[in-house]
C-alpha cells in the first residue's frame, strides 16, 4: 500500500486530535457538542477517514480543545 504525504498528513492530523481530545478528558460525543459537529464527523477525522476536512472544523475543534488551530494540523513534509 503506497502511503501519500497527504494521506499522511490526515493521520498526523486524526491523532493530534485524537491526543488533544484525551488530554482534555473528552469523549468524541463531548467534543462534538460542544464544537457543533455530529459524533460520526468526529469519528470520521480521528479514524483519518474525513478526505478534506474543513479548516473552519478544525478551527471549531481547536477552541474546544483550547489549542490553536495549526497545533492540529502536521507541517507540511519538507522532504519532498
């Protein structure tokens, strides 16, 4: 299986949520609620199964999570 670096960059950004998500001790229901977003959307994103998730989404999960927005989302991979 060929991985892409943006196929990469959809893990990277699934487990940072996934991360920040558990370090504020709430579950994908909670963390949906309180950012307006349905559960399986949640789900989706951790599971790195959202293709194109929208910046205002992870902007909506960074206040939630009371993290800035770029610290959910991997740097581009300078190496290619």
């Amino acid at each position: 299986m060929v991985v892409t670096a943006y196929n990469e960059r959809l893990v990277g950004l699934a487990d940072n949520i996934r991360r920040e998500r558990k370090r504020a001790g709430l579950t994908q229901r909670a963390l949906a609620e309180r950012a307006g977003l349905t559960e399986l959307t949640i789900l989706k994103i951790e599971r790195g199964q959202e293709r194109n998730p929208k910046l205002r989404t992870i902007r909506r999960l960074a206040r939630v999570l009371e993290v800035s927005y770029d610290r959910l989302i991997p740097p581009p991979d300078e190496t290619l």
